[in-house]
C-alpha cells in the first residue's frame, strides 16, 4: 500500500479490474489529473525508449520536449492555465530560424520546468497514488535518474504494446488540448459515422478529434463491450475482432422518443464493440441489449464523470443536460425506461478476461 491510496472508488474499481501493467497505463492517461499536458509527453517518451533498469532524466528529456513542441506548434493550448514562463520559451523558439543553437537554448530552459513534478504527479490519479504493486518507476529525483519497475519494463519489451499505448495516449491528449482550446465553452463530442471520427462541436466551429475507438477503447481495456473478447485496429474490418463503434441506444428507436432526448451520437451512447456482436450473424444491429449491458454504459458514463473538467466529462454533461451523478443516473433511467419493455440482445458467448 501507499501513503497516500486512491479515492475515487470507480477510479481505484477501473484501475484494479485488470492488473495489467497496460491498464495502468491507460488509468494514469485517463483519469490523471492535468494542469498541462506533460503527462501525455513523459508517456510518449517512455514508450520509446528500451526495456533498461533505469533512465536518467536527461534521457527523457529531449523526446518528451520534441513531442510537446510539436503539439504545441498545432495547438498552443497545453497549459490549462495557458501563458506561463515555459510557454513564453517555446513561443520565442518559434519565432527564431529555430537552428541547433536555438534548441539547444530551448532544452536547456525546459530542464529548469518540466521535471519539477512531472515523475511524482504521473502516478497520481483519483485524488491518490496507485498502490506499490502498480508502479512504473521510482523517482530518484537526486540524482536526476527513475528506476523502472517489471511492469514497466514488460510494456517496453513488447513493440506492439509500446504502438498500442502511444496511439491511446495521442488520442487522449488531442482530447484534452481540444478542451482546453475551447475553454470548457458549450462544446460536444459528436460521432461521425462516415469517417470514424469524433468532432468537437463548439458555437464556432467543428474540430475533427481523434478516431472514436482510440478514444473510447482504453476504458474498455482494448475489449468489446457485449462479450468482452479483445479486439484490434490491426485486422482487417470482416474479421470478427475488428472494433466498431456501436450506439448502444439504435437510432431507430431514439429518433421516435423527441427532441426532448439527447443526440444518439454523443458520447454517451456510444460504445466498441468486436464486428461479430455489432454486425455478425448474431449481432446486435438495431436492437437494444440486456438489461446488465445498460448497468454497465450507466457506470461507464459515471465513470467519465470523474474525469477533471474535460471533453469527455462536459460532453456527457451537455449532451445529458445533467451537473451530478444522481442526475445522470436518472436521465439515462428515463431514456431506458422507453426500452425496458424490449426483449434485450445478448451476445452468444461471452469471454473471461484471461481470454483471447
């Protein structure tokens, strides 16, 4: 155990329903709390490095600083609380011919910032730290130098887990920055069924984000919704573990409740799902699931209520036109209650999570 144990008990209930060193990775990316997107350059830099013992700061340092800048230079919005002294290097970077000399100034103010808290506070989610058995590293913050756990070091030998969490993770942090960007303004996530994407809808403009299943997929530990196989980005779309974006809620029905009713392609409603359950032989299509599969959406909205204020979150907020969780219980409640009476689908069968 550690001093200081996580709080929030859907966090702590997500981070220990998979003990893998993958979920702990995605627990810390979605549930961390931000003040910049640090968080999000440290994961990308460590999962580019070797499966070593340890890694001195200095070998973190110059990727983590390329990735920043290089989300910085599209969106500066990186910061939640935006201008600071860090920003104001990077910005006169950007202004200079940007030679060697120039990044070398640049790297040399960026040691006096980034490292201040960034290995403490990447282990800190839920208003805690995760418990000893899921550390990645240790922080020797005297000599400059993390020691890595097995846990990481098992995600640093596998190339195809070092890919998977650095597409989750640039997804995450599109998210995030989109959100700040548009202040927290009146702002939804909205699905595009033509081409896979999520939008950031704001009273100005419409922002394309990242693919919905890098999104969403993390917070079903890479897993269909329905029957929990794992599924791939990695096979070709007939194959029964390909991902799709499934609406939990069909539009068939949703479009008859009124426009009293949220958008069927918000957040929400929406959920991965392996090709076989969403259009298989036996899939799901237009019919609405059982009864245990809403208990689980209802939880999984719950849980991106925990989230600290970004797009997720205020989607799901907008979209339901709701401020709690007692009030997102009894929204989704009433747009279940128009289904209840309908025989739900199932899958045929359903996977352990030791599975394949």
């Amino acid at each position: 155990m550690v001093d200081n144990p996580i709080k929030k008990k859907e966090i702590k209930a997500f981070l220990d329903s998979d003990s893998t060193a993958l979920n702990t990775f995605r627990t810390l990316t979605l549930f961390g709390r931000n003040s910049a997107t640090y968080k999000f350059a440290l994961c990308h830099s460590l999962m580019q490095q070797s499966a070593i013992c340890e890694l001195k700061y200095e070998d973190v340092q110059e990727i983590f600083l390329k990735e920043l800048v290089r989300h910085y230079r599209k969106n500066n919005h990186q910061f939640a609380k935006k201008e600071n002294a860090f920003t104001h290097s990077i910005d006169q970077y950007l202004n200079t011919e940007q030679s060697e000399a120039d990044w070398q100034k640049l790297n040399k103010t960026a040691g006096k910032y980034i490292f201040n808290d960034v290995f403490r506070a990447f282990q800190n989610v839920g208003s805690g730290t995760i418990d000893k058995e899921y550390l990645l590293f240790e922080d020797v913050r005297k000599d400059k130098r993390i020691v890595l756990t097995d846990n990481l070091v098992e995600i640093l030998e596998s190339e195809n887990l070092k890919k998977l969490i650095n597409q989750e993770n640039q997804a995450r942090w599109r998210v995030i920055e989109e959100a700040w960007k548009a202040e927290l303004s009146p702002n939804l996530l909205q699905y595009n069924d033509t081409d896979g994407l999520f939008y950031s809808v704001t009273a100005s403009e419409r922002i394309g984000l990242r693919s919905a299943v890098d999104t969403l997929l993390p917070y079903q530990n890479g897993r269909c919704f329905y029957c929990n196989r794992k599924v791939s980005k990695f096979v070709m779309n007939h194959s029964d573990d390909f991902p799709d974006v499934d609406h939990f809620f069909p539009f068939s029905i949703m479009k008859h409740l009124g426009c009293d009713y949220p958008s069927v392609n918000g957040v929400w409603n929406l959920v991965i799902a392996c090709r076989e359950c969403n259009r298989g032989s036996d899939g799901k299509f237009d019919a609405p699931p059982q009864s245990e599969f809403y208990t689980k959406l209802l939880e999984r909205n719950i849980l991106f209520f925990e989230e600290h204020k970004h797009s997720l979150k205020n989607s799901i907020c907008l979209s339901l036109r709701v401020q709690t969780k007692l009030q997102i219980v009894n929204k989704m409640n009433t747009i279940y209650k128009h289904f209840k009476p309908i025989k739900g689908w199932q899958p045929k069968y359903t996977y352990a999570s030791e599975d394949v």
